[in-house]
C-alpha cells in the first residue's frame, strides 16, 4: 500500500478520534450537574481519545517523512528478487 495512503488514513482517524473527544466532553458538559464531574469527564476524554490522536498524527508525520525512502526501498528489493531469485533467500 501507498505510504501516503497510508498516512492520509492515519490523520483522519486522528481527525476522527478529536471530533470524538470533543463529542463525549460536550456530553459531558450537559450531563454532569458538578465540576469535578466535568472536569473527570474531560481528563477521561482527553486520554481516551487525545493521546492516541497524538500518536496517529505522530506516525503520519513520520511516514510522510519517511515514504519515500521506504517505498525506493521496497522498489530496489522487488528489482532484486525479480532479477536475482536466490540471491535474497535465507
């Protein structure tokens, strides 16, 4: 698969996952009758959907740093193993 695909996909399920975030916190916002509830609600959020979105965000970045490298990588090993069949057999 593509890595640009690939990350494209990751940021909107990064995307995703902070519209989530903010859904429950406004959820929260109407449903909780205290701030301490509020105030839980929204640090529960913030872990549940928040740090994976930070992670999706970080490993896109990371592809699209990285993508072309990989896919070279990957074109030169195809070329190997069609060219040479043996040669990358262990």
């Amino acid at each position: 698969m593509n890595s640009n695909r690939i990350a494209a996909w990751l940021r909107w399920t990064a995307t995703a996952l902070l519209l989530l975030g903010v859904v429950v916190v406004a959820y929260a916002m109407r449903a909780t009758s205290s701030p301490d509830a509020l105030v839980t609600a929204t640090k529960i959020a913030a872990a549940a959907f928040g740090l994976p979105a930070a992670i999706a965000y970080a490993v896109a970045y990371w592809i699209d740093a990285r993508g072309e490298r990989f896919e070279a990588d990957r074109a030169r090993d195809s070329y190997d193993d069609h060219n040479h069949p043996g040669l990358g057999a262990s």
